[in-house]
C-alpha cells in the first residue's frame, strides 16, 4: 500500500478551501483580493505537484521553494483579509497555510540533507 504523500494532500486540500474562501469575497465584490488569493493559493499546489515530476534533487527543491513562496504571498492576502473589518475570517487558512509552510520546510531541509550526503 502506497503512503499518503502529506503535501500533496494539504495542498490540494487548501486549494480547494481557498477557493470556496474567494468566491465569497467576490460575493462581497471584493474582487482585487480575491484574484490574487486565487492565484497564490493554488499555485502552491500546482508547484508541489509538478515537483513530484522534478529531474533531479535539485529541480525538486526548486520547485517547492516557488510554493513556499506562493505560501508566503497567500498568506500576505490572508493577514490583509484578516485586519480588514469587511472581510470574512481567515484564520482556519491562516492555520492551514502555516502548516503547509512546515511541511515544505522539512522537506526541503531533508532533501538538502540527502544531497549533502551523497557529495
């Protein structure tokens, strides 16, 4: 039996979550914010899938840095939604994305270990 690849999972899972969150900002017409959350949130996914493709160790770290950044930008829109009085709460994607974050943090750190290790 194949192990869950915990990425994968939460990233797909966020990007669902993040995109029932935008279409209730742009129910509120709050379409600016919600388009870049769109983009940033779903794209942490898209770049841990297409790591899962990388042609090296390297590539593979890589690619799960551009989500962790996209990790980042997510959460700058989510803080923004957070602090502003007419936004609906973001905390549970605040959570989720924080977690994500960890998750890449590790892997990555782990793979660094791996390559060093075989120099």
């Amino acid at each position: 039996m194949k192990k869950e690849n915990a990425i994968l999972t939460h990233s797909f899972q966020f990007a669902i979550a993040i995109i029932e969150y935008c279409e209730l900002l742009e129910e509120s017409k709050k379409y600016v914010i919600a388009r870049q959350l769109l983009k940033s949130g779903t794209s942490i996914g898209a770049n841990v899938h297409e790591a899962q493709s990388a042609e090296s160790n390297i590539d593979f770290i890589h690619k799960l840095k551009i989500a962790a950044k996209e990790a980042e930008e997510t959460k700058y829109w989510l803080l923004l939604c957070q602090e502003a009085n007419t936004y609906p709460n973001p905390d549970l994607l605040l959570k989720k994305v924080d977690e994500i974050l960890r998750i890449l943090s590790s892997i990555i750190t782990t793979t660094k270990e791996k390559i060093n290790q075989h120099k």
